[in-house]
C-alpha cells in the first residue's frame, strides 16, 4: 500500500518516447530517382542495422525495436 502524498514514477507517455527517440537520431533527406528517401541514424558504434519499412510506413513502425 502507498503512503499518502507518495510520489510514483510514471512511464514516459508514446509521445515522450517519440520525441526523446527523435531528438537522439540523426536525420538524412536525400534525393534519388525523383523521390526523397530519409533515413535516421541513432549512435556511431559497433556494426550498422538497417530496418526497411513499406512504401508508407516510416520510423515508428520500428519503435519496438529501436528502444
């Protein structure tokens, strides 16, 4: 049972997440074949993972994994 007055820690919201998530990427807008392509780029160590999403997806499908 918590006291009263207690204070709890709460998870950070989605948009929290997003937002922190976002802030750490690198952002990359390149042009090729007449479409802009952008990809994200979170750290410079170790080995690269590259995740591919569908035509109209984009990062956030991948938040899951990333955190």
């Amino acid at each position: 049972m918590k006291a009263v007055g207690a204070v709890t820690s709460a998870a950070p919201s989605v948009h929290e997440t997003i937002a922190r998530l976002d802030a750490l990427a690198q952002r990359h807008d390149v042009a090729y074949q007449g479409h802009s392509v952008c990809w994200r780029r979170w750290g410079d160590d170790g080995l690269p993972l590259v995740l591919i999403h569908g035509r109209h997806g984009n990062w956030m499908h991948w938040i899951r994994n990333i955190v």
